[in-house]
C-alpha cells in the first residue's frame, strides 16, 4: 500500500509551526467565505469587480475544503490563499479590461491546447512545443496576475518571475518527492488552470486538495464563462510578436464544449494512454499532492476518486464527439506510446493540423530538448495499481467503452 515519503527535517519543522500559529492565531485558518472576503479586499480591491459567479463556488470550494479535505494547518493555509489569489486575480482583471477596453478585441491565432487523462504525456509534449520560438507557452507568474505582465518589457518581466520562485521552492522543499513525478517552477511553463477559476470554477482545485463535494457539483456547473475569461487572460499576456499560443491542462478534456467555444479554430491533441496506467499514475501523484496538505491520506480513496473523476471526464469528452460542435473542432488524438516511441512523428501531425510549417530538422529539435530536459532528472516514479486499491483488468474493462483509440 502506498505510503507518504518520511519528511524532512526541515519539513516537519514547517508543519509543527504552522499547527501551532492555527493554535494561537486561529482566526487566520478559518475557511469561512466572509473571512476569505474581507482577505480578498483588504488591498482596496471590491467584491462588485470579482468575476461573475464566484459567491455560491466558493462557499462549495471552502465547505468542500473544511469538511473532505481532512486538511493540516499548511493545507487550511493554502485553500484560503487559492481562493483569495483567485477572487482578487478576478477583481484585477475587471478594473483592467474596463480601462483597456481593446485587449479584448485582440485577435488571436487558434491556440494549440494539450489535454487527456491524468499522466498521459501531457507535460512532456506541451514543454516539447513550447521550446519551438513560434510557439509560445504562459509561465506561472503570468497564469497567476496576467494584469502586472501586460506590456512591461524583458526586464521587468524577469524580475517579476524570479519573485515567484519562492513559492515553488517552499512547496519543493515541503514535499522534495513532487520533482520526480511533476515538476514545477518559476521558468517552466504551466498548465492552464493556475490562470482559471477567477469565478472558483476550476477543475484543478481537485489535483492537490480532496474536494469529494465540490467536484460533484462543478460537474453540474456550465463552464463557458470560465473559458471565456480564460481567453480575456491571454488576450492580456499577449505581446503582439505573432507566436501562437500552446497550452495544456487534463482538465479540459472534460470541458472541450466550453474550450472549442471561447477558441473557435483551437487545435485540440487528445493524448491516449492504457488507462490502468493513467487511473494509478494520477493516483500516486494525487496521493502526493495531497500528503502535502494533509496528514490522513487513504491511497485506495485516492484510487477511487481517481477511477470516478477519470470516467466522469471521458464520458463528458465522448459526449462532446457526438455533438454537431465536435465537427468544426480540430481534433487530433496521439497514442502515448507513439508519442514516446517516435516524438518527432507526434510533432509533425501537430504542425500538420495546426497548418504550420515543418521544423527544419526534427530529430535535431528533440534531442535538444531531451539534452537540457532529462527524462529521469528529479528521479523515477514508481507505482503499482494495488498500491492504490485499483485491478488493472477491471479498470480496462469498465472503461472499454470510453477508449477511443489503441492506447
């Protein structure tokens, strides 16, 4: 049965502190909506310029938190600091698009979006493009408070990244095991839903927090403004150089509706993977994710909610294939094992449905970026699909119908 990696020294003396500062100030730990308003507006922000939405989501993000999350105090921490980030993110971005009001009219070219299961290859192939100069892939700090990156130059876009090292070298040094399965930092590009949810709709809020109730009923939930403000934040960072945007998130395959709505023309690659393998793959980095902030961790509860958001997610994305908008999308599904097998193939089908031209030498452009991006460099992840209460045979054959193409 999987286990959370011992702490560090250095670690647990970060979790002893914080338990004690929520004895002694437990105000500040207090996962109540009218405290994570007040937070959200101390800075003179208003609650009338959060985005559309956000008061019933966050009530059911904060008791999702409090009630299933079974939450440390660094875990209670970081959902208030999500939700307040998130609102005042939202208020930033309505004061600013009321004062530049053509940022929303600029054009852009159809993004190329990366998205499938949990562990399908998603991370390599969006870093793989990224490196491509005409490409372009947003970065933390940017997803983050897109408003403070709208028109500054090199330099102080720099000193606005280096800044937001920190963060992720505090999370690396709480939990050093997160680097071998998904790395994260200040200079590497980042999955889209760091620059969503400014409504509390966000699919990502589930990869690090147990959020039983709150996924159930952002199910339920259209999610087409969120889409729609997550173009207005790109519309924001763009720079006008002509790079066309590539993004990335597993989430999306359970919003393609939503995502081929606010992007009209996007190229959309599926990534397919044998689903024992991305069911117990997302189950041990979710299992991860969450020994960071909380301390009562069951991994066969991970490896059931794991098995029922994966299904809930391809049955939404098989709904979107039989609708009459899945015709106009661009849709191209890669096999994991062809993208691992022969990465430049991938890549030239890419180029082809976007209707970009060819890289000059392929082979050259991959063993680049296998050079300054090792594939084992933080370590290997290791797992096994009893680890997390999981039968490989019967995960295949729950999901058969759901497979669209040979893994």
């Amino acid at each position: 049965m999987w286990q959370p990696a011992p702490r560090t020294k250095l670690a647990a003396a970060a979790y002893e502190a914080a338990e004690a500062d929520r004895i002694a100030r437990p105000d500040r730990y207090r996962l109540e909506a009218e405290a994570i308003v007040a937070a959200a507006t101390a800075r003179g922000a208003s609650s009338s310029d959060f985005s559309p939405g956000w008061s019933e989501a966050l009530d059911r993000y904060l008791d999702s938190a409090a009630v299933d999350g079974h939450l440390n105090a660094l875990g209670t921490a970081m959902v208030a600091r999500t939700a307040v980030s998130r609102l005042r993110a939202g208020a930033a971005m309505t004061r600013f698009l009321s004062t530049h009001r053509t940022v929303a009219e600029t054009p852009m070219a159809p993004p190329i979006f990366i998205t499938g299961g949990w562990r399908t290859g998603t991370t390599f192939l969006f870093r793989l493009l990224a490196s491509d100069p005409r490409l372009r892939a947003p970065l933390p700090a940017e997803l983050a408070a897109p408003t403070l990156f709208h028109g500054v130059d090199d330099d102080r876009s720099a000193t606005l990244i280096r800044g937001s090292a920190a963060a992720h070298d505090g999370l690396h040094a709480l939990n050093p095991h997160l680097r071998s399965i998904h790395d994260s930092g200040a200079d590497l590009p980042e999955e889209c839903g760091l620059g969503m949810g400014t409504d509390m709709h966000n699919w990502a809020f589930s990869a690090t927090t147990r959020l039983e109730s709150y996924s159930g009923w952002l199910a339920e939930q259209d999610l087409d403004p969120t889409y729609e403000r997550y173009r207005s934040v790109l519309q924001t960072l763009d720079r006008g150089d002509g790079r066309r945007w590539v993004l990335k998130a597993p989430p999306h395959i359970a919003e393609l509706s939503s995502l081929a709505g606010a992007f009209p023309g996007a190229v959309v690659v599926v990534l397919h993977r044998d689903i024992a393998e991305t069911i117990t793959s997302g189950s041990s980095l979710f299992a991860v994710f969450r020994s960071t902030y909380s301390d009562r961790v069951d991994p066969f509860d991970v490896g059931r909610f794991q098995t029922e958001q994966t299904e809930r997610w391809l049955t939404r994305a098989q709904r979107f294939r039989e609708s009459a908008a899945f015709e106009d999308a661009t849709v191209l599904d890669l096999p994991y094992r062809s993208l691992v097998a022969d990465p430049g193939a991938a890549l030239k089908s890419i180029y082809r449905a976007a209707g970009m031209e060819q890289v000059a030498d392929i082979g050259a452009f991959v063993a680049s970026y296998h050079r300054t991006h090792p594939r084992h460099e933080h370590g290997h992840h290791r797992y096994a699909p009893e680890d997390f209460g999981l039968d490989a045979a019967a995960l295949r054959e729950r999901f058969e119908p759901l497979t669209m193409i040979e893994p």
